[in-house]
C-alpha cells in the first residue's frame, strides 16, 4: 500500500509539473502572439512611410533634372542632328544592305518636299519631236523622265484693286452712287497690302534682319522703298500688335524662372533737352518669353514692375490662384537682385559664376554678396535661410 501511494504521489507531482509547464508555454506563445501583431503594424506603418518618401525622392529627382537642364543645359556630345525627313526616324543600312548606319547621321533619308506648290514644266524639241537626222523619220515617244528641282522665287509685284462702281437708274431713295467693298488694311491709307507688312514684321522681328537689309533686298527685286517708309509702316502697324505685347508681358511676369540683365543704352530724347542721353535696356528671359525694358533708370523699381514685386513691402505679388509664389532669377551680383532676393519671400537668386570666379570680370557686386565662399565653391548663403547657386552665366 505504502508504494502505491509513492507512485500515486510521484504521479500527481508529474502531473503537476506539466500542467505549470504548459501553462507557461502558453503564456510564452501569448507573448510571441503579441510581438507578432505588433510587427505586423509597424511593418505597414513602416510600408507607408516608405511609399511616402518614395514619393517625395521622385519630386525631388524631378526638380532636380529641371534644375540641372537649367543651370548645366544639354551636352553637346549627346546632341545630336535631327533626321532629314522623308522616312522618319528608320535607320538607313550601309552599301552591302547588313551595316546600319549610326542613327541621326545625315544622310540617313531624304526630306520630303511633296508638300511644296507643285508647278510642272514640259521640255520638248522644237517641233514638238525628234526626227532621223538621215531619213526624216519621226521617233516614237517613250514616256517623260522627270526630274525634280526645289525652286526659290522672289516677287515684288503691284496689286491693283479695281473696286466697281455703280449709279442707280431709279428714282427710289437710295444712294445715288455705290462701290463695291475693298480689301481689308491694316493701316488705313498705307501703300502696302497686309501680306507684305506681316512679312515685314517676320523678316524684323523673327528672322532679325535689319532694316537696311530690308531696303537693300526690295531694292534687289525692283522695289527701290526707303528705310524712312518702312519704319513708318512699323510704327503704324505696332500699334496693332499692343494687345499681343500686353499678353508677352503678363505671361512673363507670371513665369516661375526669370533671366534678367541690364546694359546702357544711348537715346536720343527730345524732350529731356540737347540730344543723346544715357538710358538702360533691361531684358527679361522666360521659359518661352522674351521682353525688352528701356527705362532712364537702373533702379530696381524696373525689376520690381516687372517681376511683380510690391515696391512698398518688398515682397513678391500673388499668384494667379491667389496663393504664395515663388520665382527664380538668374543674373549677376547687381544689388538690385541681391537686395530683392534678400527682402521678398519665395524669390531665389540664381547667380552666374562667372561673375565671381574670374578676377577680371569680378563686378556688379559680385565680392560684396552675404558669406560668399572663396573662389572654386559652389554655393553661398544670402542670408534669411535662402541659398543661391553659382551657374554658369
């Protein structure tokens, strides 16, 4: 009896033993449970931030390729000419049809002229044939062989309107007398047809030929005009072009990157008395813009109307939406630009390095910039937490 009660004892001691076991492993698996969920949420937490900043590193790399096409521009040795035409972008192949050409080469294709006026001319013998130089009989026709040639002519010619007339043969009430409506001008009385005064304008302003050129080439094709008449009809027909002024200047003044310089400029001003007189030209470069400002001044109250800077408080104007803007300038260490990058919120000044690297250029302020390190770095503090960067100019 006395044994079955040690093994009875040893038994429920076992017993017991496993039972304290299992529950502390299921307290450890609880623990583990816990850990696991509490993983689970900080690795999807840690997933977001992730998505976040991949998000963030793609604006960033964005801004930064605009920034560097801006600053370094393209290189040159990954330019590289535009095919010709003809079939587009297929590479040509070499003399055995196996070596292709390298692609962009000139030479690759052929442009296509099919979309020029077509004008045929036909090229035959005097008699319309050709005969046997021995016995006079006539040749049989073959067909044509054509040959195409790119032709450039130039013609100055007289356009005259013959507006008809007529009396009436009635005694109605009407007009004694009508004309037939005339073509339309730009400049009410001016000798010249809209056609030529839009070409004029082209070959000035966009082709930038000047206007002795002009002369010399009318005079050329038979038309012997003065230059006094062509600056005439540009100062008449200008002043259609005002509201297209007005729409260059707003849309430059709204651009984010603006390039601006400023050079003298001798005018000759009547009304300030006795002859030339020394004004400034100022130029301001957008992204698709281009506006020239003459002005007496080099003050920054130039810059200011033209980059929408409130002259009173220094800071930039709003945004088409109303909101804050921000703006780029590119120029050299004037104190006009340092000063309005200084004072206005949201205006960064991007300088040009050669203004500062060089000794010999070294001008418009370029020493007297805020922390501006020695020669060779490539950034200086203005101040007010705001950078700038030393480009090439």
């Amino acid at each position: 009896m006395l044994a079955e009660a040690d093994a009875d004892a040893s038994l429920r001691d076992a017993l017991a033993r496993a039972l304290e076991a299992n529950q502390r492993w299921e307290q450890f698996a609880a623990g583990l449970r816990a850990e696991n969920e509490r993983l689970r949420v900080e690795n999807a937490r840690l997933g977001e931030e992730l998505a976040r900043r991949d998000a963030e590193l793609e604006q960033v790399k964005a801004a930064l390729a605009v920034l560097q096409r801006m600053v370094f521009g393209r290189s040159s040795e990954q330019s590289r000419p535009q095919p010709g035409g003809g079939a587009g972008d297929q590479a040509g192949t070499g003399k055995d049809g196996n070596s292709p050409r390298r692609r962009g080469r000139a030479g690759n294709t052929r442009r296509d002229y099919s979309h020029l006026p077509r004008v045929e001319v036909i090229w035959d013998f005097e008699d319309g044939g050709y005969c046997c130089e021995q016995c006079g009989k006539a040749f049989e026709s073959l067909g044509d062989h054509i040959i195409e040639q790119v032709d450039w002519q130039v013609t100055v010619r007289l356009v005259v309107h013959r507006r008809r007339r007529y009396r009436r043969t009635c005694r109605c009430p009407v007009p004694a007398t009508v004309m037939a409506p005339g073509p339309p001008k730009a400049i009410g009385k001016g000798l010249f047809t809209n056609a030529f005064i839009a070409l004029l304008f082209t070959e000035r302003y966009v082709a930038g030929r000047s206007l002795h050129s002009l002369t010399a080439g009318l005079a050329r094709h038979g038309a012997d005009i003065s230059d006094a008449t062509l600056t005439g009809v540009l100062a008449q027909a200008g002043t259609l072009l005002a509201p297209l002024e007005e729409s260059i200047i707003a849309r430059s003044r709204s651009s984010w990157h603006l390039h601006a310089d400023e050079t003298s400029w001798h005018v000759f001003t009547p009304r300030e008395g006795d002859g030339p007189a020394r004004w400034w030209l100022w130029v301001f470069i957008g992204p698709d813009t281009c506006c020239f400002v003459m002005d007496p001044t080099r003050a920054g109250a130039v810059l200011a109307r033209h980059a929408g800077i409130d002259e009173q408080t220094g800071q930039l104007a709003s945004g088409p939406d109303g909101g804050p803007r921000q703006l780029v300038i590119s120029s050299d260490f004037y104190s006009v630009y340092t000063s309005a990058g200084n004072k206005a919120d949201g205006l960064v000044n991007l300088y040009c390095w050669a203004q500062y690297a060089e000794p010999g250029i070294m001008r418009n302020g370029a020493a007297g910039v805020a922390r501006v390190p020695g020669r060779g770095g490539a950034r200086a503090d203005t101040g007010r937490g705001k950078f700038c960067i030393i480009a090439a100019g």
